[in-house]
C-alpha cells in the first residue's frame, strides 16, 4: 500500500455521558486510490468511526488512540480552524440524506461550483463545463436546467447523484460515503451504486464506504473492515475475506447476504440475538452470546487480533493462520 491517508491506531471513542466507548481498540489504515468498506450491523460504531474521521463528533467525546490523516493527529495536533479547513477542502462526505447535505437557499450549480476548491482561479466558464460534464457523468438529465434549480426541486434520487458529483468535482483526498444509498429505494438504489462504481475510476483520493450490505462492499471496495459492537473484528483484502472469511460474525454476515443465497427462500437468514448494549457488552469475547462456534473459553477472554496474511486478521480464539 501506498503511504496511508489515513491511519487508525488503536482508536476508542466515547460519547458525553455513555457507559462505555462506541468504539474501541480499533486500528487499520487507507492508503490513496484505495476503498475501505466498513460493514456491521445497526449500533456496530460505523457512524461513529465516520463521525471521527471528519473530526465532527459531539463536543465531550474522548478519543484515544491515534487518528492521522497524512500524517497528523486529527485530535491531537489540530486546531478546529484546520479541522474546518480540512473538512472543506481535503475530506469530503456522501451523507445518508442528501437534503441534509446540501444548502436549500442556494441554486446546484453555485454550489457545486464552491465544491470545485482548485479550480476557483480557472475562467468561469471552464468551471460551469466541469460542472456539467460531471453532472452528465453522474447521469443527470437537463444539466444546464439542473444547475438552475434548488435542492427542493429535485427528488432524493437526483440529489444523491448532485452530492456524488460534488464529492467528485471537490477531489478531495478522503471520500467518506455513509450508507448513501439507505434513504433511496432499491431502483434508485442500484442506480446510485452503478455510479459510485463508475466513479472510483475518478476517484484518485482513498475511500471510506460505509454500508451494512456485503454486496455493496464486494462490488465497490478493495478492502473490508467489519465492526461488531465497536470492535474491528476482521479486516483484510475483499477477495480473501469474501472468499475465506475467517471470523464467525463475518460468516454470519455473508451467510444473511441476499445476493448471495442460491435456493429460493421466504424468509431471509437473520443472526440470532442482537448487538449487545453499550452497558452490557459481554466480559469476554464480544461475540459469544450470538457465536453458533463459540466455546467455554471465549466467555472467559477477549480474544487478541491474528494475522492470518500480510493484510487480513481477525479476533477470534478459534481462528488458526
Ligand atoms: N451522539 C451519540 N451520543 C451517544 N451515543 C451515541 C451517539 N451516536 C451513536 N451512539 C451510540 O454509539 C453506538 C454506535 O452507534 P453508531 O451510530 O456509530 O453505529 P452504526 O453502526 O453507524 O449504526 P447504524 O447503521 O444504525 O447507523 C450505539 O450504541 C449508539 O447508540
């Protein structure tokens, strides 16, 4: 890999008030051009991990560990001033909701024009052609019309595809996309992921998609890092730990993925049980009381991180390199 963009060392976070941490222990790196997916079901710290790498969580949350965009401790050695400048400039975001992401008083095209940082000493009309040679990239119809209207003109669907197009016209060196496909519905939905498939060849910054669909992840990203109730895991290359999977949460994941069931079936395999709570996280391994292998053992001790590769580990007592 390429000299990380950004790099987690062992991070745990917890918000104001919380019993215990979101997220903890949590470490793996990104480097240019590349594409991390984070899956984990509702509650595994996904958001939160997102929240962090834009330097945006909730003020009275602790942080430890080591979060280095290029080099520098997002927590340790910033001021808010750079993390806004970093934010606007170096890490840009796909939201879940694209209403919430754009400004509703200001037309898409002005907008969009701000996203384009490095191009604002360039002759306006070379920035309006980029602009809607990106829009026609995300295959938005009428280009010149949509540069006219506001966010409420437009459907989710077509905002979603605006927000791409500023993410890309941006260039940013971190793209975080935050489940950008959950509030669409599954037309839509396939659309928008042909697009961002699209756009990875655009894309020359490193990546961050978070989703909880395997499918997604097996199709847009090079590498997986699965969270379970704030804990990494397993983490490696998609094509070895979609292949071989090594943790049983992992298995249970791809096991409930619907694309990847063979024999038609009405109902759709479920893990049993739930993410435990933030109060009530098991004393040893974090996924024993929902494990079908887990053994006496894993009650007793949290298992450590093994290295099954050059770039695949998991954190399961019953996993042998
Ligand atoms: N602002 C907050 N204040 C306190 N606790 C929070 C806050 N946001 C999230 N949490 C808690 O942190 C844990 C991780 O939540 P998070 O939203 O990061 O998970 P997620 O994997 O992104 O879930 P989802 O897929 O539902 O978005 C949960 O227990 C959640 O209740």
């Amino acid at each position: 890999m390429s000299a990380p963009v950004l790099a987690l060392d062992d991070v745990s976070i917890r918000y104001p008030g919380a019993p215990a941490a979101a997220v903890r222990n949590v470490s793996f790196e990104i480097g240019t051009g590349e594409t991390l997916g984070i899956v984990g079901e509702s509650g595994s710290g996904k958001s939160t991990l997102a929240a962090a790498m834009m330097g945006l969580l909730p003020s009275g949350s602790t942080v430890t560990g080591g979060l280095r965009f290029e080099g520098r401790d997002l927590f340790g050695q910033m001021t808010e001033r750079e993390l806004r400048q970093l934010r606007g400039r170096d890490i840009a975001t796909i939201a879940q909701d694209p209403f919430t992401a754009l400004n509703p008083v200001m037309k898409i095209g002005r907008q969009l024009d701000i996203f384009q940082h490095w191009y604002h000493d360039r002759p306006r009309a070379e920035r309006k052609a980029r602009i809607l040679k990106m829009l026609e990239q995300v295959r938005l119809s009428d280009p010149g019309v949509r540069m006219q209207q506001y966010p409420h003109q437009l459907s989710g669907g077509i905002l979603q595809r605006v927000s791409i197009a500023a993410a890309l016209l941006a260039e940013p060196k971190l793209l975080i996309a935050d489940e950008p496909t959950t509030a669409l519905d599954a037309t839509t939905e396939a659309q928008i992921l042909g697009i961002m498939a699209e756009a990875k060849e655009t894309l020359r910054g490193a990546t961050v998609f978070i989703t909880h669909d395997m499918s997604v992840v097996e199709r847009l990203c090079d590498r997986i890092a699965v969270l379970y109730a704030g804990e990494l895991v397993e983490t490696g290359t998609v094509a070895e730990v979609l292949k071989d999977p090594r943790h049983p949460y992992t298995k249970a994941l791809l096991e409930c993925d619907p694309a990847r069931i063979e024999e038609p079936t009405s109902e759709l395999p479920t893990i049993g049980g739930t993410v435990p709570a933030l109060d009530d996280r098991p004393a040893g391994c974090i996924f024993e009381p929902r494990c079908p292998s887990a053994v006496a053992h894993c009650r007793a001790e949290a298992p450590k991180r093994h290295d099954l590769g050059p770039r695949q580990s998991a954190a399961c007592h019953l996993v042998t390199p």
